[in-house]
C-alpha cells in the first residue's frame, strides 16, 4: 500500500506552494490536504482552544481536500483525530518565505504544523522557499510568482528518501529550507541564532495616537554549519529538530542552586 502523507501548510489552502507540494507527492503517496482556510503565518504552534473549528470538504484543482477554519496546528489535529487519517508522515509547506535559526522555528506556522504531528506521533517534514523580497511574505500566496518546479522535486526527493529508509532516529522534525536559487546540494545544518534584527517602528494614526510594526532586515549571513549559512551560499539547508526543549547542560547548575 502507498504511504501516507497529511499536507498542510500555514500560507493557506490556496497557496501555490502547497499545490505544487501536492503534485510532487501525488505520485509518492496517497496524500490528503488539510490546511487552514486563510493566511495563518507566524502563529507557531498556537492551538483554537477558546472557540470552535470548522472544517469544510471542498474541490481544488480537481483534488478533494479539507479548509479549516484555524491554525495549521489545528489542521493537523483536524486532520489526525476527526479525519483520522492515520497518515505515515506529516508534510508542512511549500512555506513561501524562509524558516531558518531558533526565532523562525519557534513562531513558524509551517514548522509549528510539522512539531505537532510529531508531538502526536507522526513525524513531520517542513519545506520553506528562501523570498528575494520580504514583501513577497505578505502578497497573495495564491497568485505567487514564484517558480516551484524546482522547490517541488526536492520535495519530492527528500520525501522519497525518508519514505524508503524511514525516519530518522532521534529526530521528531526535518526543517527543509531550499533557496530561491539552488547552486550546491544538501547540507545537514544546526539552526542558526537569529534571523531577523528585530525593531519596533512607530507611527500616529489621524488622531495622534501611536501605534507600531514590528519590523526589522535580515541578518546578512551566520556561522558556518548553519541553517541561515547553508541557504546564503545556495545549498538546501536540512535541519533535524527535536521536540526536547531540555536545556541539560544547564541541569548541574540549577541542582547546585537549589540544594
């Protein structure tokens, strides 16, 4: 029997990137989308626990698939337990923008979808499309003019591999950032510390009153063997990520300062 795969993504059920995701892994594996409704990026792992979640079967592209009013952690819990898909593998993305160093795992819809199917079980695999223009994170992902044939067949390749040899052990999710122009190959990589030099810009609105953005560029490049390293030189950065949050080296410290 084929493999299967629960595809999500947190861009929304229209994005390109998640389509194209679904034509490279139709021939993989008997697929099943099930995505969020409407743009959901940068909410993490935030959970719908304060109202209800709607979950709609609708026809896109030819394709039945599953519009879920909520997060992409929703979508996945949707998919999981109402659905019960019972799905081999999670599949998070094609995430139009890169998720790359400690800050964007941490506030990713796309890899927050991928950590809580590994947190109920089923291992994840998150793939995000390096931008040349931040703006691009915010037009419609729907009609994005980005190229995804080739961001396809690494998602194709990368889940073919995993599917033949299995997960690997020790690891709950695979964070894929591929760069808007490929010129290596993979690189397995460790996240970087930061992505963004965050900043807070203040404006008046017509009746004096501040309000803000929060904004900031991107950090040019980082250490070598990183993530943010990896996609700056054109490599496929592939980043195992675990669920473990445990800080153990700072575990003798904190029995000496307790005892």
């Amino acid at each position: 029997m084929a493999p299967k795969i629960l595809l999500t993504n947190d861009d929304g059920i229209t994005s390109a990137g998640l389509w194209a995701a679904y034509d490279a892994l139709a021939p993989l594996a008997d697929v099943t989308v099930v995505a969020p409704s409407a743009q959901q990026s940068a909410v993490g792992r935030s959970i719908s626990i304060f109202e209800p979640i709607r979950a709609q079967k609708v026809m896109m592209h030819g394709v039945e698939a599953y519009s879920v009013g909520g997060k992409p952690t929703d979508s996945v819990i949707i998919g999981l337990y109402a659905l019960k898909l019972n799905p081999d593998l999670v599949v998070s993305g094609i995430n139009i923008g890169e998720n790359l160093s400690y800050e964007s795992i941490m506030t990713s819809g796309t890899v927050g979808a991928a950590l809580e199917g590994a947190n109920q079980g089923t291992p994840g695999i998150a793939f995000s499309l390096q931008v040349e223009d931040q703006g691009d994170k915010f037009a419609d992902p729907q009609f994005s003019e980005y190229d995804f044939s080739e961001a396809g067949s690494i998602v194709r390749d990368v889940c073919a591999k995993v599917i033949e040899r299995g997960f690997p052990d020790h690891v709950d999710v695979i964070n894929v950032n591929i760069p808007s122009k490929v010129n290596g190959g993979y690189e397995i990589t460790r996240l970087a510390e930061k992505l963004f030099h965050t900043g807070v810009e203040m404006r008046l609105d017509p009746r004096g009153r501040p309000y803000y953005w929060i904004d900031g560029p991107l950090y040019g490049d980082a250490g070598e063997g990183t993530d943010v390293h990896s996609v700056r030189q054109g490599n496929i950065s592939v980043t195992p990520i675990t669920l473990d949050c445990t800080a153990f080296r700072g575990s003798g410290i904190l029995r000496d300062l307790f005892n």
